[in-house]
C-alpha cells in the first residue's frame, strides 16, 4: 500500500509502539504527543503523497503509523503541547501548499489534521486518540 521509502507501520505494530511511549512517558514523566491526519478517501497515490508529505514536516525519529480506516498518524517524541499544535499547523500548511501548486493533484479531498499531548490533553492512550480526533481542524483552520 505504500512506497518503501516512507515507512509506515501497521496498525498492529503502531499500536503496540504507541502503548510502549505511554509507558515510557509515565515512568519518567514526559511529554509525547500523536498527530492524526485523516482522509476522506484512501487511494494508494493519495496516501503515499499524504505520507510523504508528512515525512517531510516531523523528525527522522518520529514514528508514522496506519491508525482506524483512513488515518495516517504520527507519534512525537518528548512533543509538548505548543509543539505539537505547531508541528500539526506544519503539517497542515505543506499539504495545502502541495495541493495547490500541483497541477496533478492526487489530493482534491479533505484532510483533518488533528493534535493531541500525553498527559496534558489525555491521560490514557483512547482518551489521547480521542482528544486528537476531537482536535482536529477543517481545511484552512487551527487545529486548536
């Protein structure tokens, strides 16, 4: 489903890495966040452009992940909740930039883009997922 060079995990996978952060976070008190972009459609040159997109607004040591039906998410290590709405508006921008100034735009289609911070926004892993997807913005609006 994706290109190789921008590794994505399952969901499975993802999940088990999310719940391993929650945990680390927990035993020495820091922050991590999650970013979930969502697509109103999931065709393959949609999401690798997505995908690669995304890559190329967070750090090489943030994890890309497959999450529900039509979501790509992103967790951020030791993010704070400025950051992370930050890096959200980031992500944002770039694919608006993309979808305008492509002339062979695979992306006519709504994307949410969505932030939340452990343990500022959510103190459990459903409760942080959902904090994110209740974040997340329209097209051209704050994800605040």
């Amino acid at each position: 489903m994706f290109d190789q060079n921008i590794p994505i995990l399952p969901e499975e996978p993802f999940k088990f890495l999310l719940k391993q952060e929650c945990d680390r976070a927990e035993r020495y008190s820091h922050f991590f966040s999650i970013v979930m972009v969502k697509l109103t459609e999931s065709e393959d040159p949609s999401l690798i452009t997505t995908a690669k997109i995304i890559r190329g607004a967070i750090r090489d040591s943030d994890i890309m992940g497959s999450l529900q039906d039509k979501h790509l998410a992103v967790i951020l290590h030791h993010a704070d909740a400025q950051n992370t709405d930050d890096i959200a508006l980031r992500i944002r921008g770039r694919i608006r930039e993309f979808a305008q100034g492509s002339s062979q735009n695979p992306m006519n289609r709504e994307i949410r883009v969505g932030a939340a911070c452990f343990p500022t926004h959510a103190p459990t892993i459903q409760d942080l997922l959902k904090a994110a997807q209740e974040r997340s913005s329209e097209p051209d609006t704050d994800p605040k």
